[in-house]
C-alpha cells in the first residue's frame, strides 16, 4: 500500500500536474515583467536583467519543468530556480508585511503578492526530489545570487516599495543573509542526494 507522502508526491510528479504548473508559471513570468515594466523604464539598459528578480526566479523555474517533461534535467537552472524562488517569494513576502506594518493596509494586490510568493518558495522546496544540480551549479547559482544583491542595494536597483525606502539599509542587510540561508538550503539539498562515503 502506497504511504501517504508517496501518495502526494505520486501527485506532484504526474506529468498532467506538471504541465499546469508550466503554465501558471509562464503566466506568473509574463505578468511579472509586465509589472516590472515602469521601473524598467526608469532603470539603465545595463541594469534591466537584474531589476525584475521574481520574474525571472519564476522563469529558472519553468524552464526546469520544460526540463522535467522532456527527461532531461538543466542543472544549472534547477539551482537557480531553487535558491532565487525561496528568496524572492519570501522577500517579498516579508516586504509585504512590512509594508502592512507601515501602512496599516495592502489593499487585496498586496495579498495577492504575499499569496503568490509565498506559493513561489512552497514549490521550489516541494520539488526538490528532482533536482539533479551538483556542487558547481551552487556555486555559480550563489555568485549569481549575491552579484544581484550587489546591484540591488550598492548600485540602488532594488524593487521600489516607496513606504519603506527609508529601510533600505536594514532591508539590504536582511536580504543578504536571506541569500546566504537560501544557498545554504541548495546545499543540503544536493548534499541529502550525494550517496555518503566512508
């Protein structure tokens, strides 16, 4: 008889569950660049690939299941999708919260944002059984990572929530050491895959 969690994950990796999550997520990466779209037209050209992170953490994502469905597996994608999912979606989920905390009030997008995020991050861990990513990937994944919390918050080009640029500081700080735990959990996810050695 098959476990529960077998039962679940026999769910997850069906090819028709898959395929619609495919397609929510080219939908989410869509929407998101388009919500990007003001602040791009403000931002320097040499900056734009760096500006929209959720969008694009969403697009690692759904090229890994593109991966996924032909039998083939991006390595490299697969640990940037892993690492910037959870980062982003939880980011900005905090983000969102703080901005409640400002404001008293998100209004029904904002929840929507916490929501979608949040779900964002869910995924990316709940798909970790396919990952096939290997120490390297982490690596350039990581220096991916930090290089665009670099631009983000040395060189001003972070997602503007205007009630609390006044954070920026604190925000940036926290942002870094998000990084760090996200990378950390790439890392004991490939290292849970890696059979042991005496």
């Amino acid at each position: 008889m098959m476990s529960f969690a077998n039962r679940i994950w026999f769910i997850l990796s069906h090819k028709s569950l898959l395929w619609l999550l495919l397609y929510v997520n080219l939908f989410g990466t869509v929407y998101g660049y388009y919500w990007y779209k003001w602040q791009l037209v403000i931002t320097e050209p040499k900056f734009w690939i760096f500006v929209p992170d959720s969008p694009t953490a969403s697009l690692f994502f759904t090229l890994a299941i593109i991966g996924w469905l032909i039998g083939r597996n991006f390595k490299l994608i697969e640990a940037l999708a892993l690492i910037t999912l959870v980062k982003y979606g939880l980011w900005a989920v905090v983000m969102n919260l703080l901005t409640l905390v400002e404001t008293g009030s998100i209004g029904w997008i904002g929840w929507m944002l916490v929501g979608s995020h949040f779900a964002m991050a869910v995924q990316a861990v709940l798909y970790s059984k396919l990952y096939k990513f290997t120490g390297i990937h982490i690596v350039i994944a990581a220096i991916w990572t930090l290089h665009n919390d670099v631009i983000d918050y040395v060189f001003g080009q972070m997602p503007i929530y205007s009630n609390l640029m006044q954070h920026m500081d604190q925000i940036g700080y926290f942002t870094f050491w998000l990084s760090i735990a996200c990378i950390a959990l790439a890392y004991i996810v490939w290292k849970k895959r890696v059979p042991k050695t005496i």
